[in-house]
C-alpha cells in the first residue's frame, strides 16, 4: 500500500471533521475549503439561516460540493434548543417528559425530522439522554427528558424511532451524561466523581439502553474520575472504546461536541484534542471554530496518520462508520405538506406538558394584572434567545389589562417598590438563570409563570405554572389555562416537584 501524499493526507483528515462556517450563502472561499480537503461534514446554526427558502438553497449547495455522502447536522431538540425557529416549534424534552406520552414523543420527533430533512438536513443532533438530576445544572435542565433512567430513555428513543421514521438520523448526546454537573463544559471542564456502581445506575443507564437503537453517539467534555481520571470522555480510550465499543459492542458513529468549547480548546489546544478524541475512539470530531482552527486541527489529524498514531486500518473503520450513516440517512430533501399538521402535533405537547406547582389560582379575566419580567432575552450560545417582555405582554392582553414592568438585574431588583395598587402581579421567567438570594427572600408574585427553566419554580415561593420553553404555542398554552380551557396536566419528571 502506498503512502498517501499531504494532499491526500489532508483529504483523509477532512471526512473526519465536520465544521461549521458564518453567512448564510455558502461562498466561493468555504466551497473551495470544503472541496479542496474532502470535508463531508457541516452542521449548521441560528446564524446561518433565515427563512426556508435560503436555508434550502445553502443545504443544496452544501450538497452540491460535499457529494452523495453529505452530513449535514441541525441542533433542533425543541424547547429552548432549536436553530430553524420558524417551523413548528417542538416542545422541550422536559416537557414530554411531564407529559409522560411515548406516543406524543414518536410523534413529535416524526415531526421535527419532517421539517428539517425539508430544509435539507439528514443529522439533527438529538434526543439528549442526560438524566437531570441536579437542579443547578446551568445548561442541561428541560432539554432532558427526566431523572429517573428507564423512562427517560423510553421517551428518548420515542422520539428518536420517529425522525427515524422520516429518515433523519438522530445522534443521542452527551456520553456518558452531563446531567449532574454545575459546570457548563462550553465554559469550563466539568467533574462528576460518583462511584462506578452509581454511573451504571443512572447516567450511563439510558446510553446503555440506546445503545443498540442509536445511529451516532456525542460525546461529554466531561471528566469521570472513577472511569478515567485523566482524560475528559471525549478524549478518553477507556471510555470509547473500552467502555463503549468493546463492553457496549456500540456499531454506530461516535462523534464528540464541540470542539471549540472552553473545556477543550483552553486546556488542550484544538489540533492535540482533535488527535486525542480520534485515538481514543470518536470518528469525527466537531471542528467548530475558525478556519484558523479548522486548518490546525486538519494539519494535526493528516500528521498523527502519516506518523502511524492514527492506524489507518482504524481509520478505514471510521470511515466506514460515517458511509453506512450517510448512505443509511441520505441528504435528500423532501417537499413539506404537513406544516398545520405538525404544529398542531407539537400545540398538543405543550399543552400536555403544562405543570402547575404550589396551586396556582387564576386571575379573572379582564383582571388588571402587572406583569413583571426581565429586560434581557439574548442567547447564550447553546440556546436561542427567550420570549421578548413585551412579547409575554402582548399574550397576556389577550386576556388583561397588562402593566409591564421590566428588571434588568434580579439580583437588584427591588419587588417591594411595586406599586400596592390591588393589581394581581404575575412573574414571567424567560431565561434559564437560576434566581440568586436577594429574588428568593424578596420576591412575591401571586403568580409565577416559568416559561423556560422549571426549577426557577422552585426559587420564588409563590404557586406556579411551568411550560419548559418560551415558544409561541408555549404561551397560548398557558393562556389555555389562565382562561379555564385547559387543565395543567403535566408532572415534573424530576425530583423536588412533589
């Protein structure tokens, strides 16, 4: 066998990393990027997009360039988490999970896999199977499905065997569970130090039973002292291939998070993490920032094959891996019909996943209401950014007279200088923040509305009505209730809501 040139060396490296890249037109520059170094891989974000027929044309192009065995991938859990916020909006994992449905949970994966394989995309990089079972999480929370591991993951490959159905393949995240971190590894790299006996009990517990059903797995940031108490996951042989292919015998796709997030690319430097991940067994590794960081890890893969540190009888393999997925899930759009009918599907999974908390009492309507809520909706990078003051106004005037007061900062924000004026004051919460405790001691609405984070329910002791996600039919939903159409069946699937 011959040895393969640099350029050739660089091609191989190239479908091994999927990357991302800024504009919404696929430019002569990034073409030629793509082309020149056999990249198969792209996932796409918020930025990127703008409507469906520019998102059809960039994903066609995509396509174009990358040929018949493209990945194109798409954050599009729901709730909070989703890139292409005008098709209809899926209601968070948290939510099915209090609605308690696998049925619900098929049909609404069914749903989002119609939607984005129209748009051109064939990887949406769902269902998270981390259990959340710690309340300070600060960026898993309602996108799992719940804490306790066997339902959490029959309602996970619910939905997955949904948008399998619809021909999107699904890549279950994030190995082996960052659901009980305080740390989000976009910022910084997390711990969980728990005995092995206890990872097998909960966190691992829902990958394991996906395992056989998953076509692709995302790898954690994470370090797990008592698996490997060197390596974060994604950077861990023990874990992989030890734990994953070899005692698992998972056949699918391995391919890590983000390699640009602050847990990696601060400690290790791109190019070596990149290496690192491939050795211990990932098969593609995210290369999510710059062309600068891109060309390093590309220049670092293509050396650790020429050198012999990346065997290229286990490169065959991974290559492999990525074909059988791609030709499995092929990026061919669809013609979409069922617009008014998915909606209505995922309408029926935010009304079904409305929880009351604390026997919530309804205003009258035509009640003069004072609305209070934050200022200050952006993203955080991870999720898109939260309902608008004035669009929660808006909803709410459908029913009340609403006076709107906002806050820029809850930890300053004085609640006793609210006018006495008799109007019955509902709190809106419209970002994922954990409340401090100058909002926990002073704060008394007569009715909190916790429109993203549920346990931010848990912060202000006043009865509240939870909605796991701030989407339109979110709202409508809670108005269902404010009105006395509609009943908040939902139940928290996660201690402390008892």
């Amino acid at each position: 066998m011959t040895t393969p040139n640099q350029t050739e060396l660089r091609k191989i490296a190239g479908q091994l990393i999927m990357i991302r890249f800024p504009g919404t037109v696929l430019d002569a520059a990034t073409a030629e990027f793509i082309k020149a170094n056999g990249i198969r891989a792209v996932c796409l974000f918020r930025g990127n997009m703008t409507d469906s027929e520019q998102l059809a044309k960039l994903t066609a192009d995509l396509r174009a360039v990358m040929g018949p065995e493209s990945l194109i991938g798409i954050d599009q859990e729901g709730g909070a988490v989703v890139r292409s916020t005008w098709v209809p909006a899926p209601p968070a994992a948290m939510g099915l999970g209090a609605a308690n449905d696998t049925d619900l949970a098929y049909r609404t994966g069914a749903a989002v896999a119609r939607a984005v394989k129209a748009l051109g995309f064939n990887w949406n990089f769902a269902p998270v199977l981390d259990l959340n079972n710690n309340p300070h999480n600060p960026v898993i929370a309602e996108r799992s499905f719940g804490a306790e591991p066997l339902r959490a993951a029959e309602l996970a490959m619910a939905w997955m065997a949904g948008s399998h159905a619809e021909g999107v393949s699904c890549c279950v995240k994030h190995f082996p569970g960052h659901g009980d971190t305080n740390v989000d590894s976009h910022r910084d790299l997390p711990t969980v130090n728990k005995p092995v006996e206890e990872l097998d009990r909960m966190e691992l517990a829902p990958f394991r039973i996906a395992s056989g059903a998953a076509p692709a797995m995302m790898t954690a940031h994470i370090v797990y002292p008592t698996l490997d108490p060197d390596n974060p996951a994604t950077m861990s042989r023990r874990i992989l291939t030890g734990l994953l292919r070899e005692e698992w015998q998972y056949k699918g796709v391995v391919i890590t998070d983000g390699m640009d997030m602050h847990a990696i690319a601060g400690r290790y430097g791109v190019g070596n993490a990149a290496v690192r991940a491939l050795v211990a067994g990932a098969d593609m590794v995210m290369a999510l920032g710059t062309t600068e960081t891109q060309n390093e890890t590309l220049d670092s893969i293509a050396a650790a094959i020429e050198s012999g540190e990346l065997a290229m009888d286990e490169i065959k393999l991974r290559l492999d891996r990525l074909a059988s997925l791609a030709l499995a899930y092929p990026c061919k759009p669809r013609s979409y019909k069922e617009d008014a009918a998915d909606r209505e599907v995922m309408a029926e999974g935010w009304r079904r996943s409305l929880t009351a908390y604390g026997a919530p009492t309804r205003p009258p309507q035509g009640a003069q209401v004072r609305l209070v809520v934050r200022q200050d909706v952006v993203s955080d990078g991870v999720s898109e950014a939260g309902v608008p003051a004035e669009g929660v106004a808006a909803s709410l005037r459908r029913l009340y007279d609403v006076e709107l007061t906002t806050f820029a900062d809850a930890d300053t924000f004085d609640w006793s200088a609210l006018p006495q004026d008799g109007r019955f004051t509902i709190l809106a919460s419209t970002s994922r923040l954990r409340y401090g405790e100058h909002a926990r001691a002073t704060w008394k609405p007569d009715l909190h509305l916790a429109l993203w984070n549920p346990y931010q329910a848990l912060d202000i002791q006043s009865p509240s009505l939870m909605t796991y996600g701030f989407a339109q039919p979110a709202l409508d939903a809670v108005n269902g209730w404010l009105c006395g159409e509609l009943e908040a069946t939902g139940r928290a699937p996660v201690p402390g809501f008892a």
